[in-house]
C-alpha cells in the first residue's frame, strides 16, 4: 500500500519529525510519496520583494488565493524550486533516495486552466480576471509508479499543468491539498495530511473536541459543520481523495516524533471511505 503525506506550509509546522518518519517507512519498504505546500514562504516572499499577497473569498465563502502573472512568478520559484529542493535535500540527509518533480514534469498534475474567477467583494459577487489557477483534472499514475518501482521516493509540488482554450499549456496554481488528494486517489493510497493542530475538533478551539473518526456519511457531516478556516479545504480534499479511489485519509500534527507512523495507527481524524454518500441512496431518498 502507498501513503501520500502532505506536509503543510504554515510557520507552526515542523517537518523534520515526518521526514525522518519517511526515511524509516522507505527503510521498512513502503511507498511513499511526499507532498507540500507553502503558502506562508510564497506571501513572506513577495512581502520582500514589495508585493501584497492577495486572498479573495468565492461567493460559496471560501477563501483562496488570487494569483496574478507576478505572484505566479514568485510561485514558481518558492514552490518548486526552494521549498521542493529543501525537502529532497533533507531526504537525501535521511538516506532516502528522493526525486522532486513539479506537476508539470511529465505532465503528472493536469486540468483546465482557470483565468476568472467568480468573487464576493463587499457583499456583491464579481468576476476577477487574470488568475493562473485550475481545477487537477488528471494525474501521472503510472509515472509515479514507476518512480516508486525503482527505489526512488516522489517529491511533489504543484503548480499544476493548465491546459488554455487555445490548446497550449501555462503553469498555474493549485491547492497542495487538493493536489494531494488527487494524487492518493489516482494510487488508492492512504493519504495523510500532516499540519499545525492534531486532527479536526468539534470546537476549533479546544483540542479535547477532536473528532477520532468518521466512517459514515452522517458522520462525515459532523466533520464538515466542525471545520473552519484553513480546515474547510482539508475536508473538501479528504472527499474528493477518497471519491478518486483512495483508501482513507489522516489530519494529523506533523509536530510529532513519528507523525506519519502515528497517523496511521490512528492518531488524528481519520475518515474511510463510508462517509461517502451511497447515490442510489440519496436519489431514493428525494423521490
């Protein structure tokens, strides 16, 4: 079985426990692919170049980031380059023989390129153009594979691949977790997702809340009312990990001596594959 793990980009978050946690399931012959996000470096990066990160929130109030040409540029070099090249040479300090790739090497992270967005500013929703972002419609299995089938471990980051109405291709923005999430669905991987707080809690501001578990879709809703914030994209990434065929998925802290280990024997909120909606269910249940 692979674990996909994403190690989150917030400042709280310290990854040396899980990279060392990596090279000790390498060690013991597991598959592992790596991936991360970054967002607190990419706005702490274009803050010293004199730019001003720019958020908006979409009319079903979720909030993400604008990225321009400029912030794109200053992407592409914090993501791939410095974040992605910092990771493999940790690796590589823990013995484990890894390999980098962006989403656009080998066109492992695809899908259509989104250049407007729909907005909510000022309570009035509104169409904001010149975003390179996209929707991951499509993932490099078998690229992956054979990666993992030489000995090597993957190190992914986005951007992604985006395919414009002209029929060429621009490097754009993705969320690291749904990115993720993509990935281990295209595996049926366990995916875990390693950040700043130990799960998902009832009350986002008390730890003894934490929800241990969800494995059915009554449940999966309590999960869905109790996140927040940063935590509402997690939750959309866990569905659409475990829709695209993965075998379950782990918010868990990365501030831990073994975060994955732990992850996986339970440690965390973890959600199966019953908290998906049985269709024929649900279309029975309208009529």
């Amino acid at each position: 079985m692979t674990t996909v793990v994403k190690i989150g980009g917030a400042r709280a978050v310290d990854p040396e426990g899980a990279l060392a946690d990596v090279a000790s399931l390498v060690e013991d012959g597991e598959d592992v692919v790596l991936t991360h996000g970054g967002s607190t470096a990419v706005d702490e990066t274009l803050e010293a170049l004199g730019q001003d990160p720019t958020y908006v929130e979409t009319p079903g109030g979720v909030v993400g980031r604008f990225t321009d040409e400029e912030t794109m540029d200053v992407f592409k070099m914090v993501m791939p380059g410095k974040l992605n090249t910092d990771l493999v040479e940790s690796l590589h300090n823990e013995g484990v023989d890894a390999v980098g790739l962006s989403g656009t090497d080998g066109k492992l992270l695809c899908g259509k390129r989104k250049s407007a967005v729909r907005v909510k500013e000022d309570g009035k929703k509104k169409i904001k153009r010149g975003d390179h972002s996209g929707k991951i419609e499509s993932v490099n299995a078998d690229l992956l594979e054979t990666i993992l089938e030489g000995g090597y471990t993957p190190v992914v980051s986005v951007p992604m691949l985006g395919k414009e109405k002209s029929g060429g291709y621009t490097a754009v923005n993705a969320d690291a977790d749904r990115a993720a999430a993509a990935i281990a669905g295209a595996l049926e991987a366990d995916l875990v997702l390693l950040t700043d707080v130990s799960g998902i809690y009832e009350d986002p501001d008390d730890e003894s809340t934490k929800i241990d578990s969800a494995a059915t879709p009554e449940e999966f809703e309590g999960v869905k009312e109790a996140a927040e914030g940063f935590m509402t994209k997690k939750v959309m990434a866990a569905e659409e990990a475990l829709e695209g065929g993965g075998a379950s998925v782990i918010v868990a802290t990365a501030n831990a001596d073994d975060p994955i280990t732990s992850a996986l024997s339970g440690e965390g909120t973890t959600l199966e594959p019953g908290v998906l909606a049985d269709d024929e269910a649900e279309t029975e249940a309208t009529q």
